[in-house]
C-alpha cells in the first residue's frame, strides 16, 4: 500500500542511521506477519526506538507500523502533522478510551500498531512495568502479538544524555522479533496476558543482552522482572 509521507520519512531515516554507520541486526525476521492486523509491543530504551522497531517489518514485507503515542507529540509545530500523515495513533491520558478504540479499529482493519507497553524510557534499560492496554486490543481485536526488543539504542540517543555523533557512530544494536504470541493465549484476564508478553520479552532482551557483541555496560546479570500496570 502506498504512503506518500511514511514511505519517505522511513528511507529518509534508513539513511541517517546508514551515515551514523549504526551496525543494526535483526533477528527473528520469519515471525513477521506478511498480512493482517497485529500489536507490535515494544521495550523502550531510547528515542529511536519508534524508528528501529519499524525497520524489520519494512524489510521484510514493506509494511508499515503505526505507533501509539502521546497527545503531546502531535501538537508539536513539526511533529505533530507528520504523525498525523503517517496514521500514527494519539494517546491522550484523558480520554483513553477514543485511543484504545481506534488502536482496535485499526487492528481489525489489518493494521500494524506499535505499543510500548512501559510508556516511557526505562531509566536503567531493564523491563519497567508493563501496562495492560496491548494485551486487552490484541484480544478484542482478535489478533496476535509480536514482541519487539530492541538492545543498543540507548547508546545513542536516550533520556538524560546528549547526543555525541562521534560516539554514536558504528554503534551495533540489535533488534529482535520474538515468536508472535496468538491472541487465545492472552486469556480474558488483561493481567495474565500481559504476564505472557512480559515473559516473553524478558527472554529476548536476556538473549539479545548475552549476545550483544560488545561489553554490556549494565550490571551483569538477567534483566528484572517487569511488573504490570493492570490500569494502563
């Protein structure tokens, strides 16, 4: 499907990273579905985040991830109507429940919608609590989840640190797509299912944090477990 500003904002990126030399690897790239809907849930490390869990689904199959993501992003002068153009999903804190229905709507009209179920940038890169919202659409909508971890980016660009091109340069990050996780398995009860995709995401970042080819600068040591916001 042609998308004359997503298209172009997503090469455009591809191309900034290329010049940075960023040395990204995907992993996982058979468990991207080639069509219909699905929740892309998401760890959240940095500020590229939104652009890197993008890219194994434009790789493999040219499709395109619509992000859930604050109010505040798109009444930004210049953010806001590129996140408009690109059919990107506005979460205002006030007024969930329009968010949660057009996530749903999207979802069922085969739609690709990336939540970060932290919603926020975990400030030590572990797994922060998960909110519930990802598995409650998966359900409704009947579709699966693929979980998406991402490892690297942080030493890039993140919350708390300026950005040093220098430094950012030939940064390896990984980026895995972890086995879709069928919506039955998610259960009727929003915390379980949101267990399961907290698991299943701990064991991808464990294993993409044991295989990062450089020296881990975090504690060793597995990730902690994340909680569950059963309100988000």
């Amino acid at each position: 499907m042609s998308d004359p500003v997503y298209q172009p904002v997503i090469r455009i990126a591809l191309g900034v990273l290329r010049t940075l030399d960023v040395r990204i690897d995907v992993r996982g790239q058979e468990h991207i579905p080639a069509d219909g809907g699905a929740v892309v849930t998401i760890n959240h490390i940095s500020y590229l985040d939104f652009v890197l869990a993008g890219v194994p689904f434009w790789y493999a199959h040219r499709r395109l991830v619509r992000f859930m993501a604050k109010e505040a992003v798109f009444r930004h002068r210049f953010a806001g109507p590129l996140m408009r153009s690109m059919k990107h999903i506005p979460v205002d804190r006030t007024a969930g429940a329009s968010s949660y229905r057009h996530a749903v709507d999207a979802l069922r009209s085969g739609e690709l919608v990336g939540v970060f179920p932290e919603s926020t940038i975990s400030p030590d890169f572990n797994l922060a609590a998960f909110k519930s919202g990802a598995a409650r659409m998966a359900v409704e909508a009947g579709v699966p989840v693929v979980p998406i971890v991402i490892w690297g980016s942080q030493r890039i660009l993140t919350k708390g640190h300026r950005f040093d091109r220098r430094s950012a340069r030939h940064v390896p990050v990984s980026i895995t797509v972890g086995t879709p996780i069928p919506a039955a398995e998610l259960g009727p009860d929003p915390a379980a299912g949101t267990a399961t995709i907290a698991r299943a995401m701990l064991d991808q970042l464990t294993d993409a944090r044991r295989h990062y080819p450089e020296p881990d600068r975090l504690p060793v040591g597995r990730p902690a477990a994340p909680g569950i916001d059963a309100a988000g």
